[in-house]
C-alpha cells in the first residue's frame, strides 16, 4: 500500500531552557500538496521546521519521510533525503554573488574539477530564467533589496529539486506584485508533485494557497483541516483560543501643526526630488512596490545614507542630519525592514536590547534608573504580549515576530516626536498586530507623527491619514485618506505613465 503522506512527524518534543517549545506535536503532509502550518508569534512553527530539516536535535518523537522512518541529525542529512528550507532569517553571505550564494557548498565543477564560475552563472541564469525572476547572478548579495535577497533565497531553496520545500514566512520581505509570483511557483511545483508547508501570518494567503491547515498554540497540536472547511474567523480563533472579534479601527486623532517637512531631497537614484510634508497626529503611509525608494527615504531622512541635496525641515526650523546621531537629537525614531542587520543585538537579553536607544533617558544623572528601567520593560512586555520567559533571555533565542515586538519597543521608549516604522507589523500575528496597530493610533493622538511603509495594502489603507506613493525614486502623488483605495494606491505604484492613461 502506498503511503499517501510524504511526511509523517509524531509526538514531536522540543524543550529549551524554561520554554516546552513543542508539546509532543504531530504533522502529516502530503504529497502534491501546500500545508500551511499556523499559529501565533512563539506556537513552535520554525522549532518544528528546523527539527525537520535537522538543525535541532528533538527531545522525543519519530519522522517518516517518503515511507521510511528517518533519523535527521544534521541540515545535510535533511537535504540529502529532498527537504529543503527557506527560513525566516535570511541569512545570506554579503560578500558573495547571487550566483555563489545559491550554489555555496556544491559548485558546479568544470573539467578539473575546479569551480567553474562560468557554469555557476549560466546555471543560475537557467534557474531565473525557468522562474521568471530578474535578478542578475552576478550581483553581490550584499546590493540587492530585501525583496530581492528573499527571490534568491526562495530559488536557492528550489534549486535543490526537494520532494518537500518549507518555506517559513518567504513573504513577509515582498511586495503583492513578488507574493503573487511566489504563488504561481508553488502551484506549478505542487503540480508536479512537490510538497509545500508553508507559514504565514497573512490571512489572505492562506486561503488561497493551502490544501490543508494545521493550527498550532503554545508549542501544541490544534488542529488539522482541510482549508475547504475553515474560513477566517474559525480560523483565528483556533489560533488564538478565543474570538478575535474586528482588528483594530484606527483612532480618530487631531491633525495639527506641520512637524516635518522635506524638500527636493535627492539621495542616488532611489530618492529623486522627494517632497511631503508629515503633520503632528498623522500617520504618513508610504506605498510602492519593491524598490520604489520608500525604505530608502526612511534611511536618508534618519541619516544612515547622506543626502545629495534638499532640505529637512523639523518644527519650522531646517536641520543637517549626517549620522542617525542626529536624528535621535531631533526626537526622531526609525525602526528598520532589516531586524537582523540592524536591529537586534542577538547576544543581549531583551531587557538590553528593548532600552538600548532610550539609555540617555535612563541615566539623567549618570546612574541607570534600574527600578524605572524595569517597570517600563515590563509594561511595553504586558502591552505587546511578548512571548519570553523573562526580560534576561537573549533576544537571538525568541521567535521571529517576538523580536519584532521587542524592536518596536525599543523606539516606543525613546518617546520619539517622529516615530518611522518600516514594515511594522511585518512577521506579527494577528491579535499582537491589531495592539501595534493601537499603539501606534494612541501615539498620533497624543500628538506624535508617524511615517508608515508597508507592503500590506489593508494596512496602508487602514492606518494611514495619507498616503505617499511611490515609484521608482520618485513621488507619484500624494492621496487622501478619503481618496485612498487600493486601485488608486496600485495605478500610482505602476508609474505615472499608467495613470496618465
Ligand atoms: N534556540 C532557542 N533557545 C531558546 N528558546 C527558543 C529557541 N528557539 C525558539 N525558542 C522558543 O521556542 C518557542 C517557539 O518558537 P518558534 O520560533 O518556533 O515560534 P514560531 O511559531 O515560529 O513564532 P513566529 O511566528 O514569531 O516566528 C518560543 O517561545 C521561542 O522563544
Ligand atoms: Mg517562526
């Protein structure tokens, strides 16, 4: 009789040091098909994953794998078998090209047996090429995008031909345009008989995507469903374990004085002639494709790259900004796209890396205010529902959306009058996005001003007062709150050209 699961994991058990990170949890997946494992920020999803592909050794259970029970000690015993991983932390090698970082650790040889990085290129070309994706080979991997690092990763993830790819979270860096392109690669790899387990936190997603769902909540099995038979709701609920009733509606909050204002700022060709204005109480969405420039003009205003030219104008007067030094003088905050390159500090605890940019505020007169210290580390870990056994673990041990959290606090404690998120709920789930959504309608009511880049169109939409929208370095209109619908929003991120029409 033939198996109809390519894999079976049973009484998975996975326990870290105060954490029962998987409670003797079961998958089945089966062949040709996309399972999508779901669950909260810290249910156990890449825990289980990386015992999968043998990166953590299990405390207890058993894996059979195409028919035959499997010890996976190591990530080339996982590969060997045909299970590969696209993770949620990118981890490239900056330094190489896209071609090397794919083909790392079995390059393709040439007659003596030496690297050929002709063939190494020609073979990535090919692999681009069946995938529709417009990345050159030769790039370094340390000039791509975010969005761009993520396609590379997710063909490097493909080239290995696997029976099973798992893919954690490979749309949390990519625009609409790139997650529907992702998608078209999973259906044409199922049809031919590939297996997908994928996470995500987008709810969307999953339903068009998924044959079968499991849930999964603090480290158990919930469930396990065919998502013919579940829809949203039933959905976050069992993910929650009670009824999330509406995501957060944004607050109403007072429009006031100009804060901010840019003028003609230049910087490359990524930030070409950008001018707006960002008011006291506004959130300030910025909407674009992949490489529109929005990221780009978070750095610029926050000094991590220096302008070419223009004017930054804070509370009437101008201001220089040359280092991120500057920026947080002028009670600036930017919470970056990238957490691992320039967010966390992964061998602090959270405590360390939640007050790292607030210090000066802890320490008026020399001495570290530890009782303070504590007491507001504790309420941002109550408000956020941060998933850690206490403030003292290292940061690099917490789930990918928990460090995610500990990064927003980290700017919400410096009680900044310019607050700019980049993708801020990017990874989050879907009760702890709803609170940061809070948060940050709280902020702008109590005057703060807030600039918002985010790739999710439900989340522009809803949060934003206005909406920039870029496209290719530019500025392509600026749209009202009122005005703001996600065709008007998609005409102005394709290009002025088609709006025209
Ligand atoms: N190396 C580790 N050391 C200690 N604890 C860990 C380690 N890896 C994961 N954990 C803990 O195990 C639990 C499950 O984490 P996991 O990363 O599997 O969650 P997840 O479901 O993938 O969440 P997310 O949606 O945020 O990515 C969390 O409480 C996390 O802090
Ligand atoms: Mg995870």
């Amino acid at each position: 009789m033939t198996d109809e699961y390519l894999l079976r994991m049973q009484g998975i058990d996975k326990i870290f040091p105060g954490v029962h990170a998987l409670d003797h949890v079961d998958l089945n997946v089966r062949a040709g098909t996309v399972h999508s494992l779901m669950g909260e920020n810290g249910a156990g999803k890449s825990t289980l994953m990386k015992v999968l592909i043998g990166m953590y050794t299990p405390d207890d259970g058993t894996i059979v794998f195409d028919g035959r029970e499997v010890q996976i000690n190591d990530t080339a015993t996982g590969l060997g078998l045909g299970i590969s991983m696209i993770h949620q932390e990118l981890s490239p090698v900056p330094e190489m090209t896209v071609a090397e970082n794919i083909w790392l650790g079995r390059e393709p040889k040439g007659a003596l047996g030496l690297i050929s990085r002709r063939a190494m290129n020609t073979a990535t070309q090919e692999l681009f090429d069946k995938w529709e994706i417009r990345i050159s080979p030769t790039k370094l991997m340390k000039d791509l995008s975010i969005a761009q690092t993520q396609m590379v990763e997710i063909a490097k993830a493909i080239s290995f031909d696997s029976k099973l790819i798992i893919m954690d979270e490979p749309t949390s860096a990519i625009t609409e345009t790139e997650v529907a392109h992702l998608h078209r690669m999973i259906d044409q790899l199922r049809s031919t008989g590939t297996a997908i387990i994928y996470i995500t936190h987008k709810m969307d997603e999953v339903f068009k995507i998924s044959d079968d769902i499991t849930v999964f909540r603090d480290g158990k099995h919930v469930a396990t469903l065919p998502a013919s038979e579940l829809d949203r709701d039933k959905l976050i609920t069992l993910m929650v374990g009670r009824e999330l009733t509406q995501m957060f509606p944004k607050l109403e909050a007072e429009i006031g004085e100009v804060i901010l204002s840019v003028e003609h700022l230049n910087r490359g060709h990524l930030v070409r002639d950008v001018s707006f204005a960002l008011r006291r109480g506004e959130i300030l969405g910025f909407a674009g494709l992949m490489g529109a420039g929005r990221t780009e003009v978070l750095e610029t205003l926050f000094g991590v790259h220096k302008a070419d030219s223009g004017t930054i104008t804070i509370n009437g007067a101008p201001v220089t900004i040359s280092q991120p030094k500057d920026a947080i003088a002028a009670n600036m905050a930017l919470l970056t796209e990238d957490r691992k390159l320039t967010g966390i500090m992964g061998v602090l605890s959270v405590r360390d890396n939640m007050i790292m940019a607030a210090l000066p505020k802890y320490s008026p007169n020399g001495f570290l205010n530890r009782r303070r210290i504590e007491a507001d580390c504790q309420a941002q870990r109550e408000a956020l529902a941060l998933k850690t056994p206490s403030l003292n673990q290292l940061i690099q041990n917490l789930s990918g959306g928990n460090q995610q959290k500990v990064l927003i606090s980290r700017w919400l404690l410096t009680l900044p009058d310019i607050l700019m998120i980049d993708e801020p709920t990017r990874g989050i789930d879907v009760g702890a996005k709803s609170e940061i959504h809070r948060l940050m309608s709280m902020l702008a009511q109590q005057g703060k001003a807030i600039i918002m880049v985010s790739s999710e169109m439900p989340e522009v939409l809803g949060m934003s007062d206005r909406v920039v929208v870029m496209h290719e370095g530019t500025v392509s209109g600026i749209v009202e709150r009122a005005d703001a619908t996600q065709e008007r929003i998609m005409q102005l991120a394709t290009g002025p050209d088609a709006t025209a029409a």
